[in-house]
C-alpha cells in the first residue's frame, strides 16, 4: 500500500526495522531539547503529515524499551489518526518515572502502525442474544 507523506523534518521517513515489525518508529522534531518532568506531559511533534486512504488509520503507541527502561509512554494510547486529518503527527508523551527526561531532537518516541478498519451501523433492538458471560464484565471471566 502506498501512503502520500510530507517531511518537514531532517529525519528520515519512518520505516519498518525487520520484515515482520508491525510499526516504525516516529522521531521527534525538535529546535531544542524539551525536559519532561515526572507525571509531565507535552505533544511532541514529528514534522510528518499524512494522507491515509478511506477506511485506515494510523496508530501511534508507545516504544516499549523507552517505556520499560524509561518510564515514558504515550499518554493516550494507541492514538488514532483518522484518514481526513493533514496535520501535522504529534504525540503526547507522559513521564511516568520519578526523574526528568530528556528528549531530544531525532529520538525515536513512539511508533506507527497502519491499520485497516470497519464503519459500523447501529441496528437498535430491544434485546440481545443470551451467552454464557451475560452482563459480567471487569474481570468476571478470571480466577477467583
């Protein structure tokens, strides 16, 4: 699949590290370092602007190796990018760790996943088919 994409910054263009990676790695586009204090939170932009055929999306989600070793995530994760949206790909980084983080310009911090979606059509009833599970639901299906 071929995806239109703008570069307005001085990093390469995302791209998949081995034949199975599901995401590429985003970079931050930065004139300067930011310091992302902990339990801080900032958008960090990319420099990237997409163009997503209809019935796609792109998916920002955290790196996991700077979440386990860093304590920084992508706040609401997976972000959505819907196929209409010509901004700029920006993404919001928390710092969940007890020291100040730097991120620097080029760091790679959160990665992109294209995927293909379904458009649902509500059918109201008055009633729903009866499964074994019924209404429990937070946990009800684990050990207890």
């Amino acid at each position: 699949m071929n995806i239109k994409i703008i570069n307005r910054s001085q990093h390469d263009l995302p791209s998949y590290e081995t034949i199975a990676s599901a995401g590429m790695d985003l970079r931050a586009n930065l004139p300067e370092a930011i310091v992302l204090k902990p339990l801080e939170r900032v958008i960090v932009k990319t420099g990237l602007f997409i163009e997503l055929p209809i019935g796609y999306e792109a998916q920002v989600r955290p790196r996991s190796g700077l979440a386990a070793k860093k304590g920084i995530t992508v706040l609401n994760s997976p972000g959505t990018i819907d196929a209409d949206y010509r901004g700029e790909i920006g993404v919001i980084l928390v710092n969940l760790s007890n020291e100040a983080f730097i991120i620097e310009n080029g760091e790679r911090i959160a990665q992109l996943v294209i995927a293909k979606h379904e458009r649902a059509e509500w059918i109201t009833v008055e009633t729903l088919s009866e499964t074994s599970r019924g209404e429990g639901g937070f946990g009800s299906t684990g050990v207890k």
